[in-house]
C-alpha cells in the first residue's frame, strides 16, 4: 500500500524549481501532491505523480538529480481535529514521522495526507488496525 | 630505458663542474647580450669574473615575471630575432602577456629534455602518444610533440577539446600513452563513463599530465579511471615548457633535469637558499638557453628537493609535487589556503566529485568567508533535507580541520561547476583588495 515520492534536488538559484515544472509539464506528468523543504542554500522538492517512473526518467534526462522514497497516503476525515485524530494514533503507537503534507486533490469528504516513515511497512498495519484508510497506488492515480 | 644516462646518472661533482662552466657561460651570454641583465649585474657591483663555479650563483639577481612583462614582447630575447624559430605567449590575467623566444638549439634542448621525461615516464620509442595538450601558444602540445619525435613515437597531435573524437581515437588507434592536463583526463573519464567507453579495458597505459597542480588523491583517481599508470611532468613556458622534471616509475618526486636548468630553493621572504629538502619557492637558471636565457627566475611554485639518488638510477635531484604556488594561494583570514587541501579532502569523502569551487568573499564587517562548492553525487542525495546538512557540515568540518578555519560548503547540482578542458577555474575571488 505504500506509494511512490519524487524528491528532486534544486539548488537555490532562480529559474530552477521552474526549469523543473517545465520538464515534468513537457512529460505530461500530473502532480497529485507537492511540497518544497529548503535549507538555506538548496531546496528539495518533494511530488506525488501519476507516472513516477516516467517523471524520474525525464528529470534525469535534463540533468536533475532526483529519487524515487516509499510514502504513506492515508485520509484524514476533513473537518477540525481530522488531522490531529490521526496524529494520536502515530503518537500512541510510538511511530517516528519524518515528514507530511497535503495533497491537492480529495476522495469524498476526505483530505488525503502523506506521510514519510522511516519504517513504513509498520505504519501503515497501524493505520489500518485503527481504522484509517491507507491508499494504494491504484487509487492515486485515479484522482 | 634512460634517454640520456650520461646526463642523468651522472655523479654530483661531474654534474657540478657541468653546472659551473655552463652558469659561467650563460652570464657571460647575458652581460654581452641583454642589455637589461648587464644594468642588473653592474646595479648590483658583480661582474662576469665573480662567477666561478654553480655556487657563485648566489650572487647573481633574481628575474621575475613581471621582468618578463616589462619587457614585451622581444627585450630579453638575447639573439637577433632573425634566429629566433619559434614564439610562444602566455597570458596574464595582468598587464602585457608574456613572450617567450626559442632559438634553433632551444627546440633541441626542449626536444631533448621531453624525451628524457617520456622514458622517465616509461615510454619506449616505438610507442603510440595521443598529444591532448593544447596546440598553439601554449607550450604543452608543441613541447610535447616536439619531444616525441625525438624520442621516436608515433604523435596524434589531437591538440585539447572534442572529447568524443578523443575517445574514438583512443579506440580506434590504441595509442600506449596520453599527454594532456590532469583535469581534462578526469574530463575524459566522465565523458567515458557517461557514453559507456570502457575505460579501464581500452584505456592508454601511461598518462603524462601537467600544467597544473594535482594531488597524490587525483592521481589515484585518474589511475582507476583509466587503468593507468599516471605520470607528473612539470615545467613553464618562462624557462623552456614542460620538460623541466618529470617522475619516473618510483614516483617519488619529479627528476629534474638540472645539468640544463640549475634548481634553487628559497624563502620567498628572505629570498635565501633554505635548508635541503626543505619546501620553499623554486628558482630555476636554464644554464643553456640561447634565445631568452634567463638568471634565477622565481617560478612562484613551491617545492622541495630531494638531492639522493633514485631507485631508478637517475642521479638527477627530485622535485616534490607542487606544494602550492605563491600565487595561486589565497590568503583567507590571514590563513594560506592552497586548493589542493580541499582537493585532497573531497576525494576523501565519499559522494563528491573532485569538482569544486573556491568563492573568497569580503563579508561586512570586512571579514573574509570562504564558500566551497562541491557536486553531489547523485548517488547520496536524499530526500530528507536533514541528511544532507549533516552531509555538508562533515565536509565542512574535514576541510576546517585541514586548513584551521572555518568554511561554508554549498551542495550544488553535479556537472554545474565549471569543467575545463585546459586548467581549471578553481577560484573565484570577489575581494576587491
């Protein structure tokens, strides 16, 4: 049930996370979810598509680097406390998270939320055993 | 195989009767011919009868490149310029270029010594040499081929750039050795590897590589790359190109050929000989020239000498690697920072390239920072911004441990910093001083 992350590097110099979009639009890659982590000096941008493969190839190819890192797509029922109600339940279970963020698109009148796990093979029978609805690879792209 | 045994295993009180007659000669050369040397030696009260033997050489004046420089472009030429063959300039970054005037037995002498380093380097006549130097005004290509022919090989003078047909030749002809400078035979292994050339198997067996400093770590480099073994040739277009001294197969210093170009250690502050084997400037006196003879020229190269006789045997003195050059150094927060520590302690880390950049930048306040740009390797990226931090705090933290202050490292997108296909761009000084 785990899904693909693409995480590209870019340095911190303008044009850059552009020149990036440009080539995942020119691929005909649609994003699903995104976010940017920065340090002072570089960024890294951090996507879920509907062609992973095909994105990492067309990034390479114009000279990015970038890598492909196993996440975690849940929802998270959309209205106040939704998200916190899903934290708890990592929190209880002592499970580290390293990352989140939110994904554009939604099921219903659920928010979908990504997670980055060092261990993401347990979270996800976790998430599970309390009820919450992990998403498959399948369904990302069906969004 | 010696190119000449009688020249370079000679023993060291032969070698300093040649070296007397010969400095004898040169000066009194200069004083009839240049005008400029004889206002030095009578500035300075010494005339041609002082000289008596190689010893006396410390009572001569130093000639510097700015010398040169004022003198552009035929001033120090000490023959009419109807005997002069050959013209070679190499650029400042200031004022006038610098020119440099070969007469007949220059060339020869220029022939002669690079044949000597080939066979230093293991060169047999017979043998196939790709010339990647530069052709042109640069003395690497011509020197090169020059010494080649004597010597007896086969040139391909492919002269530098257009890499891919270098690669193709390389397959196609299967040449023994290479020439070229060692970043451009770095240059060549990422162009190899990029186009899936097997490096390793087709590679040339023997690499010649100079102008400009390269550390035991990019040797090591080069030698896996290509399967070779790699070879250090120093010298400088002011006193005849490269040729002045090359390694044998010990690799343990540069043979210098010093029974043609008398080799000096000195403190550049005091401007005294220091002790032997002690690294200090290297002053070179070519003691045959004819064209531009030259008296202890301050090469701004820092070396030392090792004066005893080489497993080789050779008897010639040995350079070390160049240590660092007087002005190539950066004096960073009163520091002298030489680009080759950093060099030495990228290929050490695991995931750089032994590409990067030096940017020195006067900050407010008037104190200096030192950024280091290094590529990542595409293998150690990761997608958690915490890692690589902690990636560029350790290589931060070797670099301050080699030089003693402290650096900024800066992660940059593999194949953004600049490659070179003659030297490369280390450093980028935005200190207006």
């Amino acid at each position: 049930m785990k899904i693909t992350q693409l995480s590209v590097f870019l340095e911190n110099k303008k044009g850059r996370l552009y020149e990036a979009a440009q080539v995942l639009g020119d691929a005909g890659i649609d994003i699903k979810a995104l976010t940017i982590a920065e340090s002072e000096e570089f960024g890294v941008l951090r996507i879920v598509v509907d062609k992973p493969d095909t994105a990492l190839d067309a990034l390479k190819e114009k000279g990015f680097v970038a890598s492909i890192t196993d996440i975690v797509a849940a929802e998270v029922s959309d209205r106040p406390g939704g998200l916190a109600a899903i934290l708890k339940v990592l929190s209880d279970n002592q499970i580290n998270l390293e990352y989140m963020y939110a994904f554009v698109e939604k099921t219903a009148d659920n928010a979908i939320v990504v997670f980055r796990f060092d261990d993401p093979d347990q979270a996800i029978t976790m998430l599970k055993e309390n009820g919450i609805r992990v998403l498959g690879k399948k369904e990302i792209q069906g969004l | 195989m010696i190119f000449n045994e009688k020249a370079e295993c000679m023993d060291v009180s032969s070698l300093a009767d040649v070296q007397s007659e010969r400095l004898k000669r040169t000066v009194k050369t200069v004083w009839e011919q240049s005008p400029f040397y004889r206002g030095k030696l009578n500035g300075m009260g010494v005339s041609c009868g002082d000289i008596r033997s190689i010893e006396d050489i410390v009572k001569l004046p130093f000639t510097v490149k700015d010398d040169l420089r004022e003198h552009y472009p035929f001033d120090l030429f000490a023959r009419p310029l109807r005997d002069i063959r050959e013209l070679h300039v190499t650029s400042g970054t200031t004022g006038n270029p610098i020119v440099v005037g070969y007469s007949q037995e220059d060339i020869d002498l220029w022939s002669e010594v690079i044949a000597r380093s080939l066979c230093c380097a293991g060169a047999l006549p017979g043998d196939m040499i790709q010339v990647a130097y530069g052709y042109g005004l640069f003395t690497g290509g011509l020197g090169l081929h020059y010494g080649s022919l004597k010597l007896g090989l086969t040139v391909i003078p492919c002269s530098s750039g257009q890499t891919k047909r270098q690669l193709r030749i390389l397959q196609d002809f299967k040449p023994r050795v290479l020439a070229c400078t060692p970043s451009y035979a770095l240059y060549m292994a990422e162009v190899a590897r990029e186009t899936g050339f097997p490096a390793q198997e087709l590679g040339w067996k023997i690499g010649i590589f100079g102008a400009e400093p390269w550390s035991e770590a990019m040797r090591k480099e080069i030698e896996q790359q290509w399967g070779m073994s790699a070879i250090d040739i120093y010298g400088l277009s002011e006193i005849i190109g490269p040729g002045v001294a090359c390694e044998c197969h010990c690799k343990k210093g540069l043979h210098i050929a010093a029974d043609v170009f008398y080799p000096e250690v000195i403190d550049p502050k005091t401007l005294k000989q220091v002790p032997a084997s002690c690294p200090g400037e290297l002053v070179l006196t070519p003691l045959t020239k004819t064209g531009m003879p030259l008296i202890r020229y301050r090469t701004r190269d820092i070396v030392n000498i090792d004066y005893t006789p080489c497993a080789c045997g050779r008897t010639s003195p040995r350079i070390s690697k160049i240590l660092g050059r007087t002005d190539d150094m950066i004096i960073v927060r009163g520091i002298n920072v030489f680009p080759s520590q950093i060099e030495e302690v990228l290929l050490a880390v695991e995931g750089t390239e032994p590409h990067y950049q030096l940017v020195v930048e006067r900050g407010k306040g008037g104190l200096d920072t030192l950024e280091v740009l290094v590529e990542l390797k595409e293998s150690f990226f990761s997608d958690e911004i915490k890692y690589l931090q902690n990636f560029e705090q350790r290589i931060s933290r070797e670099i301050e441990s080699v030089l003693g202050i402290g650096v900024k490292v800066r992660l940059v997108e593999p194949k953004t910093i600049e490659r070179s296909e003659g030297k490369a761009k280390r450093i980028i000084d935005k200190r207006s001083l």
